[in-house]
C-alpha cells in the first residue's frame, strides 16, 4: 500500500515538472513585433554595420593628426676602429584640401546606414505583422473548415436516424458520409500548414521552438473600416523612406563631385619635423679600450614644408579631369533617380488607396454574402427535412456558407496586407491606418 502511495507520489511530482517545462507564450502583434526587433540575426547584423560607419564618421578627422616616428642606429667601423650611436624622432603632417569632403562623406555614410538600419527594423516589423495575421486567418480558417466538418457529421448521423425510419434511402447516407470524410483531409491539411508556419514564425522571432505560441486577436478589426482617400492620410514631417534614401544618394553624390574637384585642383601640404642626436668614439684596437670619452653631439634639428599643386586637372584629356566630368554626371543620374522615386511614391500610393478601397467594398459585399448563404442554408435545410429538396442541394448550401465565411476572413487578411505595404511605404507608424 505504502508503495502504491510513493508511485502514485512520484507520477504526479513527475507530471508537474513536465507541465513546468512547457512554456506557453500569449502573444499579441505587438508584442510579436517586440520580440522580433530583439532577437532577430538580421537586425543584430544590421546594428554591427551601424557601428562600423559611426566608428569611421567619429574618426573621419584623423587624416590631419600628426604622424610620430622613433628610430636609433648603431654603427661600427671595423678599420677606423669607432662605433657610433643615433636618434632620430621624426613628427610629419600631411594637410590637403579634400579633407572636408572626407570628414563629410563619413557622415553621408553614417547617416545613410542610419537609414538603413531604420529600414531593416521596418521590413522585419512588416515580415513578423504580415505573418501574424496570416496565422491568424490560417487559424480562423481551420475553425471554419472544423465547423463545416462537424456541419457534415450532423447531417450524417441525422441521414442516418431518417434511413433507420425509412425516411431516405441508402444512397443519401452513403453520400452523406462520403461528404463527411472528404473534408477531414482538408481540416487535417489545414492544421499541418498551421504548424509549418508557425515553426517558421518562431524562427523569426528568435524563440526556442519547444515555446507554445498563442496567437491574440482577430481580423474582424478591419470589417468595419471606411474607404481612405489621400487627403485623409497622416500627414508626414518625413519623406517617404524611399524618397528619403534618393535624398541621400543625391547628397553623397554632390560630395563625391566636391571631392573629385579637390583632388583635381586643390593643393597639398606636407610638413616634418626631425630631431637627431648621435655619439662617436674609438676604441685602441690592443687594448678595445676607449680612447676618447663617450660624448653626445649637439642636438640637430630640421623642419620641411612642401606644397603639391596638381596640374592635370586642368587638361581635359587627363584622369583627374575625366573624374571630375563623370562626378557631375553622377550627381545628374542621382537627381534624376530623385525625382523618380518621388512620383514613383506618388503612384503606388494612389494604386494601394484603390487597392484598399476596392477591398473594403469587396468586404462589404462578401459579409453579404455570408448572410445570404446562411439563410438559403436554414432554408435549404428546412426544405430537406420535410422531403422537399434533394441532399445535394442542401450539401452545395452547406458548402456556400463555408466558402462565403473563408472568403471574409481571406479578403480581410488581404486588405490588412494593403494597409501594411502602404503605411511601410509612406514611412507611418504601422497601425496607424486601422485606428
């Protein structure tokens, strides 16, 4: 008896550590998307690029600090019987005109890779809410799938007490059950996919894949939305991120242009400043010892200053020349490319805004739907039970109210993929449209 007690002790501490182990993890989109930025190896890839160019932009200067060198030699004259001894200490500086375009062009870089940190951030954002919501209708769609099998279940076991009373044939409730098993591969298809995505979620979000995930919401939150127009949109302190990164390569290219003209035109001046001291002395060859006391020369010092004025640049047919031209057309290449980035943000804005509302509409007429395949469906069934209408009449309604209810949940996973793409092109806070 005792032992019995102990096992029975045993299994249940056992079973309690078990479910202690098992991490159930309810996530929001919100908190996904917070999970996501902290984990993810792209955006920690991204952030070592980042530091990469502030550490060069920090030290841009350093072409004008000082160089230092120290040296020493030692000599010995094996017929003069002298050795002799120096040190040189040498500081030169080397200043020339482009190094502001140098200092700038750090800055251009880092400001550039602050951008495109914001934009990996962003396109993670939209990845992970993309993928929420698509569990989600993935979800909402295995509970629909389920409720359509149970729907057929019900009405073979219901085909099943009619044949016992001689009420319909044989052939009703054989079809009655092969309607029934024909969609649990479809329920069961649906779960697998699920699954497959959700792992892949997982990955994503930089979880460990034993972690149970609970997805929170629903896409019932954009059921109700009105149609956008463009006016209506969030007015923006910012340019759109695309026209934003057009901005800087324009600006980039503009210092390229100054520093290709430094180069061409603009002096160099180098400057070195030398201190050197050295001891001679000889040593009597029978007895190697010195002859004359060890003594260190007078100090000598000396300063050079040199100017380079490049010349070449001022023939056409030289490189630096050359250089110079093709600079400028690559500040017209990048205005251009300005330019188009901003109509080019202007038309897919105004093609999502209709890609929205159309979707908004199609939503409207497919909750319509919905209710009409719902009442045909009673109706249908209604008819059926008083011998009125075939089976198949009432399995296409059945089948009706199922593609109707998927159709809602799929078109409004769709529009919220629209209300994503536009809002990360525009720049805006992501949800700030659904508000």
């Amino acid at each position: 008896m005792k032992k019995n007690i102990f096992f029975l002790l045993l299994l249940n501490l056992s079973f309690a550590f078990f479910c202690q182990e098992v991490e159930l993890l309810n996530l929001t989109v919100d908190k996904a998307v917070e999970i996501a930025l902290e984990n993810n190896i792209s955006i920690k890839k991204s952030t070592i690029e980042l530091q990469k160019a502030k550490i060069a932009d920090k030290f841009s200067w350093n072409s004008i600090s000082p160089s230092f060198q120290a040296g020493g030699t030692y000599t010995s004259s094996l017929e003069e019987n002298s050795d002799s001894f120096s040190i040189t200490g040498t500081a030169s500086l080397n200043l020339s005109t482009n190094l502001f375009s140098t200092m700038r062009s750090a800055r251009l870089n880092y400001e550039s890779g602050l951008m495109s940190f914001a934009e990996a951030k962003r396109s993670v954002e939209l990845s992970v809410r993309k993928t929420f919501y698509g569990l989600l209708y993935e979800k909402e769609n295995i509970e629909l799938q389920k409720r359509g099998l149970e729907t057929s279940y019900k009405q073979y076991q219901t085909n099943q007490e009619k044949f016992s009373n001689g009420k319909i044939s044989e052939l009703d409730v054989m079809t009655s059950r092969v309607r029934y098993e024909q969609k649990k591969p479809l329920v069961e298809s649906a779960e697998i996919t699920y699954r497959n995505d959700l792992s892949s979620f997982k990955q994503v979000l930089g979880i460990d894949q034993s972690v149970e995930i609970e997805l929170s919401g629903n896409l019932d939150e954009v059921l109700s939305l009105k149609n956008i127009s463009f006016e209506s949109l969030p007015v923006s302190q910012k340019p759109a991120p695309e026209v934003q990164s057009a901005e800087k390569s324009v600006e980039i290219a503009k210092n390229n242009l100054l520093a290709s003209r430094f180069s061409a035109y603009g002096p160099s001046i180098s400057a070195s400043f030398t201190l050197t001291e050295s001891n001679t002395h000889v040593v009597d060859a029978a007895t190697r010892l010195a002859t004359s006391e060890r003594e260190w020369s007078d100090l000598k010092k000396s300063l050079r200053v040199g100017v380079n004025i490049p010349l070449d640049g001022y023939l056409p047919w030289s490189s630096s020349s050359a250089q110079v031209q093709n600079s400028k057309k690559s500040v017209e290449s990048a205005e251009l490319s300005l330019e188009n980035a901003r109509t080019s943000v202007q038309i897919k804005t105004e093609n999502y805004l209709r890609k929205i509302n159309q979707s908004i509409s199609q939503v409207t007429s497919l909750k319509s739907n919905v209710q009409l395949a719902e009442q045909t469906y009673s109706l249908t069934q209604t008819a059926y039970n008083y011998g009125k209408t075939d089976l198949l009449s009432l399995q296409n309604a059945s089948d009706s109210v199922l593609s109707a209810q998927v159709s809602v949940k799929q078109q409004a996973y769709s529009l919220i993929g629209s209300i994503l793409d536009l809002e990360n092109l525009l720049g805006l806070d992501f949800g700030s449209l659904t508000k």
